[in-house]
C-alpha cells in the first residue's frame, strides 16, 4: 500500500466519528490531485501537495505531526507537509504553486459543501482561483451555464415520450 493510503486511512481512523470530516479531506485531496495533476506538477510536488491536503483538516499540530510520523514520512518531510497544510508561504516557486493549488481545492470542497448565491461564487472565484484547472471546474461545476431551450421544446419532448412508448410495444388509444 501506498504511503498516501497509509495517511488516508490513518485521518479516516483520527475522524472515525465525523464522517462529514472524513468526506471533507477526501473531497479536498481529490480536487488537489486532479488540479496538480492537470497542471503538470513534478512528482515530488504531487506527493507533498496530497500528502498537505489530506492532513489539513487535522487542526491539532501535535495530531498531524504524529499521524505523519506513524505513516512514515520523516521528521523534516513532516514539517514540510504541515507548512504547505497551513498555507505558510515561502519564497520557493513550487511551494507557492503548491498552497495555491491547496487552497483553490479547499475552497472548491467548501463551495460543494456550502452553496452560495451565483453572485457571492463569482466573486470567491476572482478572488480565490488562480490556475487553469481549478478555475475550469469552479465555472463549470460551480456555475452552470442555463441550458437555452428550443421553441418547440415542449412539442419535442411529448414526440419523445410517445416514440418511447411506442419502442415498448405499448400503444395508448386516443
């Protein structure tokens, strides 16, 4: 087993009684893997940015430090993994990237959780999302474009209903 399923495991064993808790981590590493992934972070940012957003719910540094530690990362790593986790920036590119994209998976989690009005999304997006990927999801998933209907779209929808039945093999008498 992976060291990433080790963590997850281990929070999912921290929040055994909370399972809106549990669903909330793995909502935000979801949405941090596939942001980190789509903008193409190296291997080792990946792993440091999944292992942050799976301990970031973990509000007790003792906690995290010791759930790290029983998972296997390393005392130094560890401390690295909860800078990232608590959005401690440095003057290092890839960290930067990383909390960025950490926080853009923690605020798409909390929009699922939490709907607001479509003018109140629009403007936590300006405000919050920074990369391509995130801003994809958050307007596309977030703020669904209305689906325009055709004229006649009433008149469409009973014609399919009535090829349906009649598919079936059932015919209604009129």
């Amino acid at each position: 087993m992976s060291k990433q399923n080790d963590l997850c495991l281990k929070i999912m064993e921290f929040f055994q009684n909370d399972p809106a808790q549990i669903q909330h981590f793995t909502l935000v590493h979801s949405f941090a893997r596939l942001i980190g992934e789509k903008e193409e972070l190296n291997k080792q940012s990946l792993e440091l940015l999944e292992a942050a957003a799976f301990i970031c719910t973990v509000e007790n540094a003792a906690d995290a430090e010791k759930i790290l530690s029983e998972t296997g990362y390393e005392k130094d790593t560890a401390g690295h993994i909860l800078q990232l986790a608590n959005h401690q920036q440095t003057s290092d590119n890839a960290d930067r990237t990383i909390c960025q994209i950490l926080s853009e998976a923690k605020f798409l989690a909390a929009c699922f959780e939490n709907p607001s009005d479509t003018e109140t999304t629009e403007s936590s997006i300006r405000n919050n999302i920074r990369t391509d990927t995130g801003s994809w999801i958050a307007h596309r998933v977030l703020l669904p474009k209305p689906e325009k209907l055709s004229e006649t779209w009433a008149q469409d929808g009973l014609q399919e209903l009535e090829d349906f039945i009649e598919s079936q093999g059932i015919y209604i008498r009129q």
